[in-house]
C-alpha cells in the first residue's frame, strides 16, 4: 500500500488501561443499568433516555500522569522536540480536563521540551494535512486507538507500524498492531516489516540502540529499493517481481551484515 504521506515521523503514547475501555458497561433495561441511570440522573440532574446501555469513562490522575510522563521520558531520551496532549475537554470537561490539567503540570518538568495540546477531531484533520508539525502524541485509551491507526495508515497501513505495551517492572510486550493474522500463516506471503520494526523498538528498550538502529536503516534500505519487497509495498499490488516474508527478511539480514 502506498504511503499517503512520505513525511510521517511521529510516536502515539496511548494510555492502555482506563477510559471507556475499562469495560465498565450496562446492557439495556438489564437492573444494574436501571439503577445506574438512576443514580446518574439523581446526581446529575439529567434524564437518560429510555432503553440505554451505559459505559462509564474513568480518567485518574495517577493513569494520566503515568502516561504523560512516559511520553515526555521518551521524548527526551530519543531527542524528540514536543509533545502533544490529545483530548476532548471541550465538551468532557472533567475528565478529559482531568487528563489535560495533569499534563500541562507534568510538562513543567520537562522545560527542554515543547508542550501544547489539541481536541481530538481537529487533531485528525491535523494529521492528514500537516503531519509534519507533530512529533510525540500522548492520548487516553480510545483516542489513542483510533490515532494511531489514522497515523498508520498514513505511513502505508498496519503491516508497516510497530507497537509498545510498556508496563511497571521492567515488564513489556512489543507487537505489529496488527495483532496475529492466521490465515496467511505458512503462506510466505505477507509483508514482516511491521514485527520487524517492533523488534527495533524492543532492542532500544533493552539499551540496544546501536543494534536497534542498524535493523531500522536495513529495513528502510529494502524498502527505499523497492526491489525485495511483498507485494503490499509494490506500486502495484500484483507486481510479479514481490518476494515473500522470507525473502525480504533475509534482503534485510543482508543488509545488516553489510
């Protein structure tokens, strides 16, 4: 798939716990939900409409400060120049504004680092019209889900974008965000340049930035060719010149024993 844009450079930090995707939901007319909209309505001097189903939206300080705070660690240790606070305080403004607030004083300490923020529809059209202008995007959990594939999908799709799932401890998972795709296994057919490019962001993780970096220009070097490439990244799809998974991994092993 051709990228759309050729100047995509950027990091989505998604929270990954909180927010609606908590999973804390009520199915319609069920008792639970009947008496959670009562007690809402109680409280919050509203009416709900009849036969709802209810999910609640939590933002903690301590999620959102961990997560801002990540994004702003990573910044400085990969020389990257600004963050952006994602939100829709606007309209949610207590718990959007909850996790915009915390940024703002989380960002006091980084002064080295440029901070702003965007409400998160205009950041969309941002990104598709002026990339460029963003580096590190820190988001709760279902705007970071849903930017991220909008960048994704901006750099040439899911096949060529590596994920983080960065816990406590030292604990960490690194994936395409694609997540599994069974019905090609065995087919040597799809493209691996998105596992590949996790593994660049595991080694730097682990301290191995020079190993990290040498996988990432070898990958980018098949790529800028063009030759040993699968047919997703072929100018045209059912170009008979794309190899298979194991021929481009192998083009990229070459070229970092070069």
């Amino acid at each position: 798939m051709p990228a759309p844009r050729g100047d995509i450079d950027l990091v989505v930090v998604r929270e990954n716990i909180e927010d609606l995707y908590a999973g804390i939901e009520f199915d319609v007319d069920s008792p639970e939900e009947r008496e959670v909209q009562e007690t809402i309505e109680r409280l919050g001097k509203t009416k709900i409409r009849e036969h709802s189903a209810l999910a609640i939206k939590a933002i903690s300080v301590f999620g959102s400060r961990r997560i801002v705070k990540f994004a702003f660690d990573y910044a400085r240790a990969n020389h990257r120049t600004k963050v952006t606070a994602v939100h829709k305080a606007n309209i949610m403004k207590f718990a959007d504004g909850l996790f915009l607030r915390v940024a703002g004083e989380v960002a006091k300490d980084y002064p080295e680092i440029a901070f702003e923020d965007r409400i998160v529809d205009n950041m969309c059209m941002q990104l598709v019209v002026k990339p460029d202008l963003y580096d590190v995007l820190v988001l709760p959990n279902l705007y970071g889900d849903i930017v991220s594939d909008l960048v994704a999908g901006l750099a040439g799709g899911l096949g060529v974008a590596p994920g983080a799932n960065i816990g406590e401890n030292g604990v960490a998972m690194f994936e395409a965000i694609h997540g599994s795709a069974p019905k090609y296994a065995g087919q040597n057919k799809v493209n691996p340049m998105a596992l590949m490019l996790a593994g660049v962001l595991m080694l730097r993780h682990l301290g191995e930035r020079e190993g990290g970096d040498r996988l990432e220009r070898a990958i980018a070097s098949v790529v800028a060719e063009g030759k040993e490439v699968t047919y997703d990244l072929k100018p045209n799809r059912d170009d008979p010149t794309a190899v298979g998974t194991r021929e481009f991994a192998d083009a990229v092993i070459r070229r970092m024993r070069n």
